[in-house]
C-alpha cells in the first residue's frame, strides 16, 4: 500500500514556506467582537501552525518567509527559535511592510469568524532570489500553502522553492489555503493553483478548493475521484478532499481510498483545526504510517487544537497526542 | 483683547471631521512590544480624541467621518453614540476597507511609540460628496485634521467641509496632527496644508509642522511671528505653535502672544497630550476665556490624560479639570 | 472699460505651466481614422498652444512643464526654441515616462474628435520643487490650464506656480480646460479646481466646466451672472463663459459685460480654436485694449487657425491676425 | 529527420495568442526621429506579424487576442480580417484601454530603435475565461509569445491556452520575444517563462533570452547544449537559440543540431526579421520539411521582410519566397 517515500540523508525533516502573521485572539469568547475590549497575540498563518506542530511532534523543521521590520515581525522569529524552528531563511523586510493580522472573533464554538488585515503585509514579499537553494535541498518535505501564491513576488518565491524541492528530491506537500481576499480574480487563483497543483506529490484542500481549480474543467457532478484522478497524471501520490463535517477522504494513486476516525473534542472555536490536522498526518506519513492511521493521527492532533484558546500555542506533542489517542480508545472503544 | 467670536444659534457646538480608528495599547507597559502579550482595544485618532474631549466637557458634538464595515467600525459608532456624539454624519464604508489601527508601545513614560496600521483605511476614503452641509451650517466650530488631507477622496471631503464651513459662518480650528506615514511626499503634504490653513482662524501645530509647511519659503531662523504672521494675512485669528517641553506660545492677531501655565503630572505615557489639550483649549475659547486660561485649561485636561492608560476613554469632564486645576493651585501656589 | 493692469518691469509677459504633448493629425482627412494611413506630428496641449499663440504675437513667453526623456521630448522642446520660448524651466522626466499623445480624426469639419494617450505621461509628472520661482517672478502674465491639476505631483506644481505668482504680483490667467479622462471623479476635480480659481484673475471656460465647478453650489438655472459673481468675490476680474455656437461673453468685476464679433471662416477643423483664442484675448489684454477689441482680435486668431491642418503650427502672427480683420471688414461692412 | 508530427483533422492550421498593436513606422527614415515629420501606420506585434505571415503563406489561421474599444482597435480586426485570419477569439477590451503603439526609428540599416507606448494597453487584459476552448481544440498549431506572461490577465490567459492546446493535442510554439518594459522583475520574468517553456514543444529565442530563463540555474558558460538538454526532459522536441550575426542553431530532441543558410538582403530596417523568420520556419515544418530546409525557408522570408518598410504588411506569399530562394540560389551558387 502506498506510503510515501522520504529522501533519505537530509538535515531537516521539514519545511513550511509561505504565511506568517500575527493572531489577535479576543479574550472575551462567545460573543461578537464589538464587545470584546482585549486580545492576546499569538504567531499565525497557516504554514506556521503547520511548521509549529511538527516542531512540536520532535521533526527537524526549518521555515522560509518574510517578516515586517518591526515588533511583530521581531516576535514572530522569537517564537519560531523557540520552538526550535531554522529561521536561518525567515528574511526581514526592508520596504516599511506590516505583519499580516486576525483578528479572531468567536460568537460561539461553531460561529467563529476572522477580521484580516493583508494590505501591503511582508510575507507576500518575498523574492524568489531570497530562497535559498540549500534550505530546500535539506529537507525530507517541503510544504507550500496557497496563500503564498496570491501575489507576486511571493507566488514567484513559491515556484522557485518548487523548483529546487524537484531538483533535489524532496517530497513536496501543498495544503490549498485558499483566502478569497488577497487575490483579484477565481480566474487567476485557479491558474497558479494548477500549475503548483502539478508538482506536488501531496494535495490537502476542501472540495471547494478543488471545485475552484476546477472552474475550466468538465467535473459538475464534483466527482472527488474525477478530481483525484487528474493529479495522479502529473506527481501527485496522495489527495485528501475534506468534506466538512462529513469528514475527509484520502485518494492514493493505487486506487485506494481511507477515511479517518474522529474524535470527539472539547470545542472552544474550529480555527487552527485543518492545521493541526495537516501536521499529525504529515507526521504520520514521515513514520512511514499508514495512511488511515496517519489520518486517525491528524484529527486527534485537531481535536486537542480546537478545545484551546490559540492555534499556534497549542500544537501538541507527540505525547500528548499518544494519550489523548490513548484516552479516547479507552473511553468508546470500537 | 482677542477672544474668538462663535457664531449664535447653532444645533451644535463642535463638529470634527476626519480619522476614526482603533488604539490596541498593549497593557504590559515599561517594556518593548515584543514582550506585550494582550492589548486592550480603544477608539482612536486625533480628530476622534478632540471630539470625544469636547463631548466629555458637555459640548454638544457631531462628528463627519467614514469607518470599516466590521466589527472595528460598528464598535467605533457606537462608543462616539454612548459619548452623546452625533453620527448621522457617520457613514459606512462599501468598498472592503479596513479600521486604522495604532498599536501603542510602552517602553517607558517618555519612551513611547506605535505602531501604525494605514493601509487601504476607511476614514480616508470619506467622500466630498457624503459630507452634509447641514451638518457643518449647523455648528459653531468646525475642527479639520491634517491626516484627513494625505489623500483622495477625504482631501477633498475636507476641503468641501472648509467650503461649507465659510459659507455659513462656522469657526475653524485646524490641528496640524502631520503624520508622514501616509503622505507620498513632504511636497505634496506642503501644499495642500497650506490651502487649507488659508482657510482656518486657529491654527495649532508644532514648530516642525510648520517648518514642514514652510518648505517653499523663506524663514531660514524658524521665527514663530514671521510664521504667525503669515497666517494673519489669510484668517487666520490665533495660530498656537507648540515648542515641546518649552511649552506652547499662542500668537494672536492683535499681536499679541500668551503661554500656558503647565501642570505637573504622573505620566503613564505621552500619547493623548496634543489631543487632550486641543480638547480643552478650544473648549475654554468657545465660554469666551481669554487665551492664557484656556490654553491652562488645555494644560489641564492633558495632564489628566497623559496619567491614564488609554486616550480618548480618559478623557476628562469639565468637573474633573476644575477639580485638578483646584488640587494643582493648591498644592503649589504661585 | 476694466482693463486689467500688468506689473511693469518684468523680463518676460507671458509664462504658461502644463501639457506639452505631440498631436498626430490625420493626413487624410474627412474619413474616420480606420481609413487613415498617416499622420503628421506636431507640438500640441492647451497651454503650449497659447503660448506658442503669445510668441508668434510678438510676446516674451516661458513655459514651465515636464517633458519625456525620448525623440519625442526631445522634439517639443527643440519647436519651443525655434519658437523663442524661454525653455529653461522645462525639465525632463527621469522616470521612463512617455509624451502624451493626440491622434485627431476629422471626419468633417464639424466632426472632429481625438483618440487621447495619457497613461504615464511626462507632463503630470511636474514636481512643486521644479518649477522655479524666478522665471514666475519675472512674468507679467501666468497662464494655468485645468489639466495639469489632474494627478499629483504636478497639481500641487500648478500651486506651488499660484503661490510664486501672488507672491510676485502677475497677473494670473486660467484656461479651464477640463479632459475628463485624466481625471479619477467630478467631485475631485471641482475640489481642485475651485482651489485654483480662487486665486486667479482670468477665468475662460465653457458653460459646462463652470457647471463642473459648481456641483456642490446652488445655481440650477446655469446663471452667467451668478457664476462671474462668485469669482469677483476671490481675486478675479474678469470671467469668460463660452456658450459654444452663441459666442462668449465676457464679464468684468465693474458688472460690464462684452461680447465677441466673430468672423467667417473656411473651416478644416475645430481644434485649437479655443486655445487660439485665448491667445488673441490675452495678447490684446496686455496691450491694454478694451475687453471687447481683445475678444475680437481672439476671435480673429480662432478663425485663421480653424482653417489649417495644425493647431500650434498654424498660430498667426499680429500681422496676419491684423490682416485677417482688415480683410474681413472689408469683405463684409457692418 | 525530427520532423514534428501535427494532429490531423483539425479546422484551423495556426492560432497564435497575444499582442495586437499598432507600429507607426517613420516615413522619412536613416535619420533621428526628432526629424522625422510623418508616420505610417501598420498592425503590429510579433504573434500578430506571425500570424499574418502564416496566412499569407497559406495557412488557415486564427487569433486569440484583446483590442482597444478604438479606431486603432477597429483597424487591427479589420485588417486580420482582411488577410483571412479568424478573429472569432479577438475581444473587445471595455474598460478603456488602448492599443500598443511602436514608433520606429531607423536611423540607419544596422540602428533601428522603438518607442514603446504600452501603459494601460488591451492586449495585456485577456483574460482566461475569454479564450475559446474550441478555438484551441480546433488548431493543429498554437503560438504563444512571452510579452503576453507580462502581466495578468494576459498571463493567465496565456497559461489557459496551454491547458487547452495539452487537453487537445495542438502542437505548441513558444516565440520568447523578451520585452523587459513590460515587466516587474527579471525574477518574475524568469519564473513564468520557465512554467511556459516546460509546456512548449518548439521554443524560439536568443541565448540572452534563454539566459534570463537559466538565472536560478547553473549554465555560466551559456552552453546551448545544456540549455537544450533542459527542456526535453519536459515537452520540447526542437529548440531554436539564435546568435545574432553567427546565426541560429536549431537543437533536436534527437540530439541532432541544425544550421540554416542565410540570405544576402538589400536591408531597410532590422524589425520584423525574427517574425518573419518564425513564420517560415513553422510553415516548413508544417509541410514536414526537415529543420535545415525549414530554417532556409524562415531565412528567406526574413531577408525579404527586412528590405522592406514595414513588418505585417511586407509578410511574404509561399510564390514570393520560392521565387526569392530560386533567384538568391541562382545568384550564389553553392
């Protein structure tokens, strides 16, 4: 059955390339924004979480990003050598760029909704002469995040960083992300999407997402094997369509299909969910898994994620995912 | 001597038009923003500061102003409706922009800076034609702030509220408030300052404000009634330049010039002074007090604000300014 | 009667600041521009035009504007010189700017339009600090034209020209001259241009460009008495409003008004009637003609250049403007 | 040998995708364009030229492509019209754009320069969703041309095409034709390029053209060999890299590499020689004619181009290149 092969004889196990900005979680939760009065600040943007929760799982992770020149931007790369994160590629902007922010608003534990700020913000800055070669040569997995694309000079960064991870080898994961708000047209989000889709040997997104690439195919039933199937014919090995709350399934260029088991969570708020998810499958695939109990691994890693108060902060470990695994069995074995 | 006359017979007392935003001061001070983890969200911006003063001292208040279509922009109207402020000139952006934000940072009382949040704002984008002329005929002073001018459309939504402000007999107060971030050159900021002031009969900045307005003349010595004078021969009828730690000299069109008294303070921070005191200074013009008094009103109120935590909620009501100014001459009498 | 009085000892009479642009004229002409095969070049915009018009009259003239850095700015500026217009505050571009262009269709005679090129070009690129107070303080006579208020930086140039020629007492024509495409909305342009009218003291325009001016004021019935009124309140002393086919009236600040005697003329084309006019009008002004002898010399200048192929090419002389009247006096007695 | 196959059964021989503009070619040329008084107006554009030499050759040709709302707009669909090319897929623009403009220069033989207008131009709006699908599907032939990658739309519009022309089977033809104003970056340049280029089956430029293609590559003896080599591994089967005066070099997928003769010219201008050279060379291949005969064919269609004064409108016919090729081979014998 089809794992994944990892390079062998690489320093890092992973790296994220793309989004960081900042959280501004309201303190007072369940009710609107208007009547919260204080927020605390956490690291965000997706590719983060993700490069976070596997640092927290025990890989060697390393990121390649912008941050703005100011305190935000210097927390930012804090954070990331804290959790033992390679910032040796985290440039900073020198053009008076502000660090991406959201503002998360949390009405109640399924009506959570996020206020952006992404004008003129320093990770969609970032240069493809500003990726180093050697960062992606090093990497067993490389993770691009859709978001990334939405702009030049940053969509440029994101192919180049393509194109060394094909040159050396590394196994190339991208998560779609996809965030209306920073592009001007479907028509162009569906065209560096595809064209970044076809290198990729691991595609996560909702059956929205794929929908959005689709907009100049034939596929109106939105057939997930009809979709699956065309990626099969560039690099793709793996393609997991989220459907919501009717769970997610993973195609594998055998033929095969997997479903996860899910676990019942503590709900706090549903940001930071997918993020979570992504990094315990991921994390499973790189132990040479299975596909099914690498899944199993990233929603329990999501249920820990939604019952707190932050995304970033509260990636677990791979202990804590273990017992909560653990716990859970034992509490509805089936 | 040369107290201003205000117009009978108005609804209102004081209308500001301009910047509407959000101050997030970080509420671990005496240290630098990338050790500050919450934030407590205030309404904010100069013109907004002034107002909400003047409504505090019992004036009665309306404000011209364009704020965000979320959550920032609702919380901001309803904080200028809990202070009695008019909004019916209020109007609501369609467009997608954002809040402005200012983040403050602590690192000391006299160590102060923010962090600002400007790109693709609200309040710049009010439009001359939303701006309703019965509104400003219907005031007895109309106060314009200098970020309002740094770009199309609100430059000409202030220019447009100057023209109905002379047209029915309206007082104008112009606070310089210059903040270089937004402006796309020194030149371009020269210019449209000086057509606006040529409007106004008070005029309140810092001496680098008007140095920055001077940049086509010829005042190599930064001479204070060579720049008053100036002014004089427009309509200009009081021009206060600000002289920081030396104090403020107010030159009027009689010839005359007055200084404040100022007030010893227990300074959280610095942020709010200019505000504060405009607040209080055009206040004490409006009960028709000499100039010196109401520039030690002005003094007052700042010395109250520059004591708290945040700007516009601090403040001050007329009672809590006479009980200062009270304690301050009691305790030190001169 | 009101002839306006012009400062004496200046080294030059006339200065215009703005467009300079090429016009390419249709050599086959009476067919719509599909048809057309060729052009011919020639040095063209409003104020170049007068101020060509001014130098064939026999006048000093300067002009202050921007050109670009290629054959074609290189062109305008050489036509200047051959025309002995001071072209010493014509500066050129650095930018990569390019010239702007008029590509005029004659289908008739009276139906003439232009395909205009003005995105990026080198006149609206005029900076405040290049243009130079001496050559302004030298002239007896400043002409602005409504179109280099359009964009920054060279709206605030057109200031930074008013605030030198106050200062030094010329005398201050505006030529309105409004071209929508330049312009972001109807609301910013009457802002601005409302600015500049206030300190001049010749207005010509149209009907419809005052009506432009006067979108936020209350004159529905289109009153030319009303309008001129207006105006006289600020610095002007005479206003022209073109009624199209109906002739212009001129009013003076004493309440006279004066109308034109036009003449018959054996017309190619309708461009540069306006800008030839202005000429003629303006020259007879400094001479110290009546208004309405200088509106008939105007006219006299419209009607030679309507009958050839050029506009700035075709600006007659004094001798043949006195000419062109003696003949048709002659020819048609009243 | 290395002939390329093209599908069978298909309406249309060649379709090209991208600019349409005007040149303005000087009429009085070997001097300066300053001096120049007249110009003549042609369609331009390098797929345009191609495509209009396709057609004069035979072919059955189409355009995909966006022009001005515009007289010039208006002339070009009239005149691919009028040379039977199928503009079905030429769009209208309706935001205002205009159309390209080329002034030439032809200060001699060898010193020919040109005069961009290309700010704000139709063709660059194209977007993907306006491609034709069956236009695509029904084309034996596709040509892109890099000045359409520029920027988006066109660029997307551009990458729909290749999805179109992969989905259908259309041979592809890269021309790279490098025009560096209309771009941001030479990074961005290289990053769409490359994406381009890994989808083409013949690609066409100079060495300096595949130089900027190879910055993030290791090739710093610009060996053609390598840069060859490169693209077969993706879809390329021929691989033109010209050298200026020691001609071109066409490599095979074969490993085979072919020289082409070139033709004594009695030369008016340098432009339009690599268009015309394209043309042939594609017609050749077409017949399924060897690369060496394919090459001879471009060559002389070129030297016929280049003694002439324009480019579109001097694209040979099959009978005027044949008879060249015979009277050039009965000069020189060799």
């Amino acid at each position: 059955m089809s794992s994944i092969r990892f390079p062998d004889q690489k320093t890092l196990d992973f790296v994220a390339v793309g989004r960081l900005c900042i959280d501004l979680n309201a303190n007072e939760i369940n009710r609107p924004m208007e009547d919260t009065v204080t927020f605390t600040k956490y690291v965000g943007g997706s590719p983060a979480n993700i490069c976070i929760g596997m640092a927290r799982l025990g890989m060697q992770t390393g990121f390649i990003g912008k941050v703005a020149d100011d305190q935000m931007g210097r927390f930012i790369v804090r954070y990331l050598e804290q959790n033992g994160i390679d910032t040796g590629n985290v440039v900073t902007d020198d053009t008076g760029a502000v660090t991406g922010l959201a503002f998360t608003e949390i009405k109640s534990p399924s009506d959570c909704s996020i206020l952006m700020y992404r004008d003129n913000v320093a990770d969609l800055l970032l240069k493809a002469s500003e990726v180093k070669e050697e960062i992606v040569a090093g990497t067993k997995l490389l993770l691009i995040s859709g978001t990334a694309l939405a702009q030049s000079p940053s969509r440029e960064a994101v192919f180049q960083s393509l194109e060394y991870a094909k040159r050396h080898g590394a196994v190339i994961a991208f998560d779609l992300d996809y965030r209306p708000y920073t592009w001007t047209s479907e028509e162009e989000t569906a065209a560096y999407y595809n064209l970044a889709a076809e290198k990729c040997d691991i595609l996560i997104g909702t059956r929205e997402e794929f929908d959005m690439m689709e907009r100049f195919e034939d596929n109106p039933g939105h057939d997930d094997n009809k979709t699956a199937s065309k990626w099969f014919d560039y690099s793709a090995q793996i393609v997991i369509i989220k459907h919501g709350k009717e769970g997610s399934i993973a195609y594998a260029k055998d033929g095969s299909s997997h479903r996860a088991k899910s676990f019942k969570a503590n709900v706090v708020k549903t940001f930071g969910a997918g993020d979570s998810y992504a990094a315990g499958f991921l994390y499973g695939l790189m132990q040479q898994w299975p596909i099914a109990k690498s899944m199993e691994y990233g929603s329990a890693a999501a249920a820990i994620v939604v019952s707190s108060h932050s995304c970033s902060d509260a990636m677990p470990t791979a202990e804590q995912v273990n017992d909560f695994i653990e716990k859970s069995n034992a509490a509805s074995p089936n």
